[in-house]
C-alpha cells in the first residue's frame, strides 16, 4: 500500500492507509468518484475525489479527500 495521491482513482478493492501513524489499520475501496456537489458545498472551483470504503471490522465510510493549504 502507498500513500494516497490527491484525487487519485482507485478501484473496487483496492486497499489504502490513511496515515504512517496506523498502518494496521486499512480500508477496502467499494467505489471511488469526484463528487461535483460537494465541491459546490465546499466552494471549491472542482469535484472532490470520494471513496465509499469498508474497514477491517465490516463498516462502511464514506472519506472525502481535501488538500490540506499551508498558510505560509
């Protein structure tokens, strides 16, 4: 598993991590798209990449993936 890249489209059963902090903790892909919506709700100028996902215990999440902007 690698580190995942902003908007990066992966498929259905797919694994991923969500930090270095807990590698034993993964989430399967179920779906992955960019939701137009929500990029309007958030005043964003496009779609947000979002993946519907299944942790190791059976649960599904849904994980919306912003960039996060540095103030400097």
């Amino acid at each position: 598993m690698h580190p995942l890249a902003f908007g990066e489209a992966l498929s259905a059963g797919g694994r991923l991590t969500l930090s270095d902090d807990k590698p034993n903790r993964f989430f399967t892909v179920i779906k992955c798209w960019m939701d137009g919506t929500s990029g309007v709700a958030l005043e964003l100028k496009t779609g947000v990449p979002t993946y519907q996902v299944e942790d190791e215990e059976g649960r599904t999440h849904l994980l919306i993936h912003l960039t996060i902007e540095e103030d400097r």
